[in-house]
C-alpha cells in the first residue's frame, strides 16, 4: 500500500490524537528537572585573634642615657619597633618622670622609687614593666679603706645619687635595721660622685654600673687598682674568708618602665607592642651583652669607657617582668622615711599588664 493510501485508511480526527499524544510524551520526557539549591558555602576557618590596634601615634619616650635603659636603646636602633609598625622617638631630658606625669612624654624608664613618689600622689602615672634585676648599686671604697665591716660606716660621709634612690633607701635600711648604723648621704649623680671620690671628699660611694666597673678600671702610680667593692654579695671586707651578705639585699629590683595613666588606657595596642619590642631586645642582649655590636649600641647612648661597657653589660639582668614584691618593698621604705603617706600596693602597677609582665 503506498503511504498516501495508508494515511487515508485513518479518520482524520484518529490522527490529530495521536499527535497530541506524542507531543505530550515528548514534552514530559524532555522535562528539565527544577535547579537544585545551591550548595551551603564551605565552613571557613575560625578567625584568629586579632593582635594589639596600633593608633599610628608617634611614642615619646623621655629619658636619661644609661646603659640601664639598654634594652630601649637596642630596640631602637634594631628597629624593632619599626617593624611592628611603631614610631618612637628618644627625648633626653633629666626630668623624664615630670615630663610623662605632665602628658609631654608617654614612657619613662627610670628607678622605681622616683615613679612610686607621684603614683601614691595621685598623679598620671603607671608602672607597666620591670627594665631589669638586680640593682646593680654597690659601695665602693678606696682598697686600703678601713671599712671592714658594716658598723664602721658610722657617721661617715657616703656618696649616693638621692635619698629616694633604691639602692641608697636598701643599703640605709638594713644598716639601720640590722646594725644599728647611720651614714652621711652625700648627694651627687655617678660621675660626680666618682669624682668626688677621686678627691678624697667622700670615704665611699654608692655607684651603679657602668660606674662601677669604671671605679674598678682605675689604677695608682704602680698599676694596682685603686677601689673595690664591698658588702656586695661577692667580697671580703674584712678578710676574714667569708663572703659578706649584700646590703642592698638579694637580687633587688632595678629601674622600671612607666609610661602616662591615660596614655595605657587611650592606647593600650601601643604601650603592648612597645613591651613586645622591649622583650625581643632584652633576648638580643642577654644572648651576647658584650658582644661588639650591642657595646657599639651602649657607647652611641651612654659617656663611659668601652672597656667598663664590656665589664658591666653581663651584670644587667633585663627581663620584663616585674618584681612586685620588691617594688611594694620600696614603697613601704618611701613611707617609713616619710616621703609618702600610704603604701599603693598593687595599685602601682597598670591593671591592663597584669598576666603580661605581673
């Protein structure tokens, strides 16, 4: 049959169903499927903490050169806090103290004693880290000195920076306590104090180092030395084969830093990252103290010879942590002297450094 007769064999209606039902077949297997929901985002990894927010604010810090304050020094010129995004600028005034009190300055290094004074006064001022431990003040004395033992220091005319410097408040107390001994403070900054010596002014000075280790370079007509120190936890004053204790006492605490109330407070993500800083510098030199380039570092800051540099870096103990105990101490001897009312205790330490360097 041919096609043409096949087509007419069908009613035309026969014929118009079945289109529509293949049509309909067609479309239903060519249905696209509804998109499926996209696919939840993959858990990212929980943020970390963010460090410290720097102000980007320059950091004054006032200070009087010292080979005490080395770990500032070395942080500077290391630039370790230029890499953490810091600027600070050195200012060297002798009225560092006053100057942070005053909002000039942000940070002071300096002997603990001078920074408790204006804490228990109310003013704006905080001890955020320790600079280092011990107290490197000892007495030094002309090597044919007749002070043998601690009661002979009796009335006699003493060399010290001030009456509220560590080393002079602990050497006074424990003679007062335990040996029933007074001296005569004969007020004089270090080199002067050295000088003073020299002339025979003075029958003894209470010396830090760097001074120190200078005292010990000096030699007489014959080349043998001229000072030596005593009641230092090393020697032997009288002789006697016996180490003698040290008059300051056990590893006293030495200088801290301080920086403005409102400073730490306004910007605590700098005062943080200045400690930081420090405690990568206090690495640097407690791994190498007489090492060429940290000396270099001392004799840029610091107007004393680079052989008693070499002598006297190993003897400075800089860590941040602050000696709370000791520094409490001191603040009790500023009471009991009458230089201040009331003991701050634990308030003289920033609250926003406890479990960092207290």
């Amino acid at each position: 049959m041919h096609k043409k007769s096949f087509f007419r064999a069908f009613p035309a209606s026969f014929l118009l169903l079945t289109l529509l039902f293949a049509a309909q077949s067609l479309w239903a297997g060519g249905k696209k499927e509804a998109p499926a929901a996209p696919a939840a985002p993959a858990a990212q990894p929980a943020a970390q903490s963010a460090g410290p927010v720097l102000s980007g604010k320059k950091i004054i810090v006032a200070d009087a050169n010292s080979t005490h304050h080395l770990n500032l020094y070395v942080a500077y010129e290391k630039g370790l806090f230029t890499k953490r995004g810091l600027e600070v600028e050195i200012q060297q005034t002798s009225s560092g103290v006053a100057a942070v009190v005053g909002g000039e300055a942000d940070i002071v290094f300096n002997c603990p004693t001078g920074v408790i004074t204006p804490i228990a006064k109310g003013q704006n001022i905080t001890i955020i880290s320790q600079v280092k431990i011990p107290c490197t003040s000892v007495l030094v004395v002309p090597v044919n000195s007749p002070v043998k033992n601690p009661q002979d220091v009796e009335d006699l005319q003493i060399a010290g920076l001030s009456t509220t410097c560590c080393a002079v408040i602990a050497i006074r107390d424990t003679l007062r306590s335990q040996y029933n001994t007074e001296f005569e403070l004969v007020t004089l900054a270090p080199g002067a104090a050295l000088a003073a010596l020299e002339a025979g002014s003075v029958r003894a000075a209470i010396l830090e180092e760097p001074f120190v280790a200078e005292a010990l370079l000096l030699k007489d007509a014959q080349g043998n030395p001229k000072y030596k120190t005593i009641f230092d936890g090393h020697s032997d004053a009288n002789g006697d084969g016996g180490i003698d204790a040290n008059l300051a006492g056990a590893n006293p605490p030495c200088r801290t830093i301080n920086a403005n109330a409102a400073f730490v407070k306004e910007r605590l993500g700098d005062a943080k990252v200045f400690i930081e800083a420090i405690e990568e510098a206090n690495g640097i030199i407690l791994a190498g103290p007489s090492s060429p380039d940290i000396v270099a570092i001392a004799r840029k800051y610091v107007t004393v010879s680079e052989q008693a540099i070499i002598n006297s870096n190993p003897k400075l103990g800089f860590t941040k942590n602050l000696d709370t105990a000791g520094l409490i101490g001191y603040a009790q001897a500023l009471v009991n002297q009458g230089t201040i009312d009331t003991n701050p205790g634990n308030a003289l330490f920033a609250p926003e450094f406890k479990g960092i360097t207290w």
